[in-house]
C-alpha cells in the first residue's frame, strides 16, 4: 500500500512537471491523432472529386454544394462557427469597362487630351472614379525596406496622381539586390498599386521602364470592347473590393511620356541613373496636372470561403489564431464537349486532397480532450484558381485581426508522387515554424523537401506573406495530370494525405499551444 | 503559347532577300537561282516576353543559334523556284519562369526537311511538309509548332539607290482546332551600298507593321489572339551573286490572348525579339 501510494505521488509529480514546463501542450493528445483516419480521407475525395460536383468551379451550384458538405463536418466535428455562421461571404466580378474614359495632361498651359488604348489603358484594378491632381513621379513605385530601397522616401504622395515605372532597380542585372534577374514581388504592378493606395495617392499612372524594353505601347489590360477579335465573355473573374479602397490606375505609352517628360531620352537617363546608383530618383513634378478618369461596370457575384473555429483554452491566448486552410475549388468542367467522353475537371488532387486533409484536421482538433491554448481556424478557400481570391478576401477583411494570427498552414496538392515524401514551402521564411515540423516530422517519418520556392505565390499562403505572418505550405508536386481531366480520385493515395495531415496537425498543435511569436524573414 | 510565338519569331521572320543583278544604277529584283545550289545561314535570336495572368506579370526569355540549310531542287523556266529547307543545328537556351531549359539539336527537328516553292519575286505558291517534326519537352508542352520560314516578295519594278516598295504577305497557320493568321506589310528602302562580309552590298532598310489574328477550339477551350507590331531593321545583299548576305532587325508585338470556357482569361503579351541572319556559305 504504502509503495502504491509512493509510486502515485512520484507519478503525479511527474505529471505536475510535465505539465508545468509545457510539455504536456507540446504532445499532441492520442485520441486527436487516432482521429485522423485514411478512410475518412479518402470518403471526402470520392465526395469533393465525384462528376456530381463539376469540378468545383467559382462559383457555381455545385461549388455551393461542396462549400455545404465541408460547412457540416465543421459542425459534425465540434467547431465553432464565426459570427454565427460557417461562412465567409465576399464577391467576384466579370468587371467591363465602362465609357467614361479620359486622360488628359496639362503642361505649361498646353492641354492635351490623349485616347485610350492608343496612349493610354486603364487596368482591370482601376476604379471607377475622376481625379485630377498634380503629378509626382516615384520612380519604380516600390517600397522594399529588405534590400533598403524607397522611392516614396521623403515623398509626399497625399491626394496627388503618381507616375511610376514598371519592374525593378536593375532587372537585367545578376547583381541586383532585387532577387538579381528574377524580379521579386515589388515588379509587380498590383503591388505598386497597393503601395500608392497605401500612401494616399489618388491614381496611379504606370509606364514601361524605357532603359529595358523597347516597346512602349500602353498595355494596361486588354479590355475586350476595345478589340474587334476579343470576346466579351474572355473578361476573368476577378476579386471584388470596395471602390473606396481603389483609385484609377492606368498605363500610359510614349506620347504621355513625352510630354510629361520631354523626351523618352530624360525619362530613360533618370532610369538608369536609379539603376546604377541603386538610389530613388523621385520629385513632385508641380509643372504637371493630370485628369484622370476611367470607369468600370461589374457584374458581381457571391462566393465565400468555409470557415471553422476551435477556440482556445487559454484565457489570454485564445484571442491570437493559427489558419490551417486549404483552396476547395478548381476549374470547372468543358461546356462544349461530345457525349461519352470525360469533360469534368475532378481536381482529386487540385485539391479535393488538401480539402480532405483540413477536414481530417478539424476532426483531429475536434476530438482532442484538451484544447490548445491558442485558438484554431480552419478554413477552406473559394477561388484560388481565379487568382488566390478566397486568401486575399480573408486577408482584406479578416474574421480575426492579422496581428494576431500568428501562423498559417496552407495544403494543397499534397496526394500524388512518391508515397513518402511532401515539399514544404516557406522553410527559410518562416524558419521557426519550418524548425517545428522538422522536429514534429520524426514522429511522423516523411521525406521533406524543400525546392518549391518558385511556388511561394502560387497558392493561398502567398496572401498571408503578404501581410506578414508566417507560413508553411504543404504540396506534393506537379504530375501530368496537374489542370488537366486525368486528375481522378482513384489516382489519390489517401494514406499519404493523412501522413502529411498528421504532420500539418502536429505542427498546428505545436504552433497553438506556445507564447512564442514566430519569424517571418525575407529569403537570402 | 509563348513559345509557338518564339519558334514563329525565330523561324518565320527569317527575311531572305536576293536580288539580281544591276545596271546603270538600278536594280531589277528577282530570285535568281540555280537548280542544286545550296545555301546556309546562321542566326542567332533573341527573344525577350512578358504576359500578365491573373494580375501577376511573368517573364521569359530564349537565345537560339540555328544554321538553316536550302537545297534548290529546280528552277522552272517561268522562274519559279523549288527548294527544300531544314535546320543543320539549333541551340536554344530558354528562362522561363518554370525553370531554365537549353536544347542542343533535338532529334526530332534537325534535318527535317520543308518544302517551298516561290515565284521568281519571291511570292510564296507552296509549302509542303517532307518530313514531321517533333518538338522537345518544353516546347511541345507549350504548343510550339514546326520551324517554318518565307522569303520576302521583291520589288517588281525596276529600284535604284533611295526608292522604296511595299511588300504585303498573309500566312495561315493551322493550330489544333483553329487558325492564326500572321500579316505582314514591310516598306523596303535602298539606302545604300556597302561592302559587308567580302561581298558588294545593298544596303536595304525595311519597316513595317506584322498584324495577327486568329481564334479555335483548344481542350475544350475557345482562343482567340490579336496582336500588332512593328518589325524593323536592315538587310544587306549583293546584286552581283544574287544573295542575302545578313540581317539585322527587331520585331516588338503585343498581342492579346483570350481564352473562354470552363475558364475565362484575358492575357496580355508583349515580346521584343532581335535577329541576326548571316550568310556562312
């Protein structure tokens, strides 16, 4: 008796410790793990990927339907909805271009009125708006304090129309600190846009940068009204944003540049000058004013993204979310096609399998006993195939503050190729959640890889980057039946999905049941 | 989609002129050819290409070294010419944002001969193929077609030193499930004389505009392409033999791609290509 009583007490003492240092949060309780079943897995993909769904284009009827199965396992697991609902509403639109369009330049007292398309083209982002405004050039538009470059530094941009340049500092330079010849996210023009909006500007004028490239026709988007062999229904889909978040944006060619600038010889030297001295150029030109109007008619329609909550168990903690999502869409089917033959983009892979494995995630968090510290959101988004739109609408307006997430897990493709291996994305930006899942893959026993870099922006973790919250992105590569009919469910290894679920599960574990802050840092 | 634009860059704006022989200062252009002669040129291309896909700008570039080889199998007394042509040797070194990619020779398209026959301006009649391609990895995934290539259509008149003419082509290519028609209308200018490469020569400016348009039925999908641009640069040739001895110009489309179907997608595309041609037998 009394040696019973000794061996209970130096139990319990050992429990008291591994409680108390947090080890007792760092091990994933049993009963969450053993609800993580291949069967289930592969019950979810026979669903997602059937003919009945139609490929699970956005949006559509039977994009709804998979949006509905995925809401009731949330439930069906004991997740919490989110303001009441397991929905994440937010709008896309076929935007057209409407037929107020102007663009007129004034300087010293010379008023030219210049045409669209042949001078100058509004974007697809553009709002429907009329600004006039003096002009202030920014030279590249980019803001990149990793590489110690502003070209907004000491400029003020408040309520004044901005002229910037395509690309980057150096793009055609193996030394550049811009990533060398591979141009970084700043090239792109819908991050020069965010960055005018972000600083107050109240449109944005782009021209191509005349040191490298040679044409300098206005391209802007090529609005199909504008073309005689261009289709109307060619327009994409694209995310819907309040206009009050927008300003007109446009892109103009030689004959704007060179009467803004005098010649595309002063434009081109000042260019290369930024180029060589790796030192913004940029100057209020007061001498410029500028109209600037386009308009736009979208034809909107609903989608939304599914969300789940497991609410946290610490008092202070619950309020700071770890995202575990997945994209629950893809292509849609071929609406001109013979009978008899396959016409149905399935998308098992693409990505009824990282679906699934959310779902076998949720269940996992579900049937856990003891909840982590931090809260849990799991999420499936709608419209990744359209351009990441069910990431980017969350991350615009989250349910939760961005602040306070402090972790996303994305999956996607994660259940064809070799049966045990999955590349992880996001290991040396994310370097303390890439520490966890190497240390949580032990248990587990995947191969991990990690040469998917040039992936980063291909798929939803790409958005939370962006607002700068750290990532691991889960994928199993490519195969000859990526985008294409072949992509069946019984070519699925539902095994292999619930090994890389279990990982992702264990590292979400890890990542809710901390205090630490984890890094987000630019790759070297 | 890129790429069957670079192979068509590459190949079909391969511009051959040859003119005949002068007097007194002019120039009475014609094809002058003689049943087996053999000609070779090497060309080196540069092709720069930029599209915008869901608001994500994405690059590529390629350098291609070939030797084109052209066999005249006959020279009809009305002056019509029959040829054959076929690539000797192709390097190409491609960036794209798949990766980088470098195809030394593939098999399946050195040697693999066309047939061509033209009237003594240069005007295309036929073209048949003698033997099929077939396309590597990358380029057979992206649509690329077989190299194909045209000579200019020559002047009919009389032309001397400052005079210029108009040359205007229409070449249909058949795609999977549809067409695209590549249009061309150059101004040729002689500007000059020069001696280029041990040889007399022409110097001849062309300028012009190259329209395309064209729509089909791809995978379910429907395409339709329009695009413009310029194309510029010089030619320089000897009247005395009869043959091009190089090129050097610069093409700039844009062009704009629409797919509809299951997906809609309006694509943006612009590609600045730079050739050199020079005559190496």
């Amino acid at each position: 008796m009394k040696i019973m009583q000794k061996t209970v007490t130096l139990f319990l003492g050992i429990a008291a410790l591994f409680i108390a240092d947090g080890s007792f949060y760092n091990t994933p309780p049993r009963e969450a793990l053993e609800a993580i079943r291949a069967g289930d897995i592969r019950q979810h993909i026979n669903f997602l990927a059937s003919d009945s769904l139609k490929g699970r284009n956005t949006p559509s009827p039977e994009f709804d339907r998979a949006a509905e199965y995925i809401a009731d396992e949330f439930k069906r697991y004991g997740l919490k909805p989110v303001n009441g609902s397991y929905f994440n509403p937010f709008n896309v639109s076929q935007v057209q271009l409407g037929k107020e369009n102007a663009l007129i330049v004034t300087t010293a007292g010379r008023e030219v009125s210049y045409s669209i398309k042949s001078d100058f083209m509004p974007f697809d982002m553009t709002a429907s708006k009329d600004v006039t405004a003096s002009l202030v050039f920014a030279g590249y538009g980019i803001t990149a304090p990793e590489y110690g470059y502003d070209d907004y530094a000491g400029l003020e941009v408040k309520g004044k129309i901005v002229l910037v340049m395509r690309h980057e500092p150096g793009e055609r330079d193996p030394a550049s600190p811009f990533n060398g010849e591979r141009e970084t996210d700043h090239s792109q023009v819908s991050t020069k846009v965010q960055n005018a909006i972000d600083r107050g500007a109240a449109g944005l004028l782009v021209i191509t940068d005349p040191a490298n490239h040679r044409s300098l026709a206005p391209r802007g988007f090529p609005w199909p009204s504008l073309y005689e062999g261009i289709p109307d229904d060619a327009l994409p889909l694209t995310l819907s944003l309040a206009e009050k978040e927008k300003i007109p944006v446009a892109q103009v060619g030689e004959t704007v540049m060179q009467q803004i600038f005098g010649s595309v010889d002063t434009l081109r030297q000042w260019q290369q000058q930024i180029d060589l001295t790796r030192k913004p150029r940029s100057m209020a030109l007061l001498q410029v004013q500028i109209r600037l109007q386009t308009t736009t008619n979208p034809i909107l329609q609903a989608t939304r993204n599914v969300v789940g909550l497991i609410e946290g168990a610490d008092p202070k903690l619950k309020t700071e979310i770890v995202v575990v999502g997945a994209h629950y869409d893809h292509v849609g089917y071929i609406k001109q096609h013979q009978e008899g033959e396959d016409y149905i983009y399935n998308g098992a892979d693409d990505n009824a399998s990282g679906t699934s494995a959310v779902l076998a995630i949720a269940k996992a968090f579900g049937a856990a006993r003891q909840k982590p510290k931090r809260s849990v959101l799991l999420m499936a988004f709608a419209g990744e195939e359209k351009g990441l739109f069910g990431s980017r609408a969350y991350v615009e307006q989250p349910l939760f503050p961005l602040e306070n997430t402090v972790a996303m897990l994305n999956l996607d493709m994660v259940g064809r190729n070799a049966p045990d291996s999955v590349s992880v994305g996001g290991n040396t930006r994310s370097p303390d959640l890439a520490k966890i899942n190497e240390e949580e893959n032990r248990a587990v026993g995947l191969q991990l890889d990690y040469s998917i870099e040039q992936f980063h922006n291909r798929s939803d973790q790409y958005n939370f980057a962006r607002k700068q919250i750290p990532f691991l992105f889960y994928f199993t590569g490519l195969h000859a039946d990526y985008h294409r009919l072949g992509d069946h469910a019984d070519k699925i290894n539902e095994n292999k999905i619930a090994k890389i679920a279990t990982l992702a599960f264990r590292v979400a574990w890890r990542a809710a049941n901390t205090e630490q802050r984890f890094r987000l840092v630019e790759p070297q | 989609m890129q790429l069957q634009k670079l192979l068509k860059v590459v190949f079909g704006a391969i511009m051959i002129s040859l003119f005949t022989g002068c007097a007194g200062g002019t120039y009475k252009l014609a094809y002058r050819m003689e049943t087996n002669q053999r000609l070779k040129y090497k060309t080196s291309m540069n092709v720069q290409n930029s599209m915008e896909m869901q608001g994500r700008e994405m690059t590529s570039g390629s350098d291609a070294v070939s030797v084109l080889r052209l066999e005249v199998e006959e020279v009809g007394k009305d002056g019509n010419v029959t040829f054959v042509y076929a690539l000797d040797s192709l390097n190409v070194t491609a960036t794209t944002p798949q990766g980088d990619q470098i195809f030394e020779n593939p098999e399946g398209m050195i040697g693999k001969r066309t047939r061509q026959i033209m009237t003594a301006a240069g005007k295309k009649l036929k073209s048949v193929v003698v033997d099929s391609v077939q396309l590597p990895g990358l380029l057979a995934q992206s649509g690329g077609r077989r190299p194909a290539f045209s000579f200019i259509e020559l002047a009919e008149k009389e032309v001397k030193a400052g005079d210029s003419w108009t040359a205007s082509t229409a070449d249909t290519n058949a795609q999977t499930g549809g067409q695209i028609i590549v249009a061309a209308n150059t101004t040729y200018t002689i500007a000059g004389e020069v001696d280029t490469l041990g040889y007399k020569c022409l110097r001849i400016i062309y300028s012009g505009k190259i329209t395309l348009t064209g729509n089909g039925v791809n995978m379910g999908m429907n395409f339709s392409i329009e695009g413009e641009g310029p194309n510029n640069g010089t030619a320089y040739f000897t009247p005395k033999e009869g043959m091009l001895v190089a090129v050097v110009g610069t093409s700039d489309l844009e062009t704009t791609i629409a797919l509809t179907g299951q997906m809609s997608m309006t694509i943006p595309q612009s590609t600045a290509s730079k050739v050199a041609i020079v005559l190496v037998k």
